[in-house]
C-alpha cells in the first residue's frame, strides 16, 4: 500500500481505475455461465454396441445376495 501511496496523484488514480476494472471484469465472468455441451453418451454406446441389451450385474448381484 505504501508504494500506491507514493505514485503521482495521476498514476495512482490509473492504478485504482485498472483495479476497478479488473474487479468488474471478474463480476462479469461469474455472472455469465456458458452452457456446457455434454457429449452424447447415449449414441456413443449404440455406435460401439449397436442393440445388444447388457445385463445388469449391479442387479443381478443384488438378487443373489437376497437370496
């Protein structure tokens, strides 16, 4: 802080106006949000698998254990 004090009056009112600025910059950033683009998982697995049905093994193994 010491050494904005010792800037010429004109200096230091650049220095706080990029500040300034900078702060503003930042507010704006955060209160635009891109929308983010998911990939589509869904038509990955049709292009690898094709149709084929996969058993669920989580499930499979659930009803084991009730058992």
């Amino acid at each position: 802080m010491e050494k904005v004090k010792a800037l010429p009056p004109r200096e230091r009112e650049k220095f706080f106006l990029a500040v300034l600025e900078l702060k503003e910059d930042s507010v704006k950033r955060k209160n635009k949000r891109e929308r983010v683009k998911w990939p589509d998982v869904e038509a990955r697995v049709r292009r690898i698998f094709g149709k084929r049905v996969f058993p669920n093994l989580v499930l499979l193994e659930r009803e084991e254990q009730a058992s």
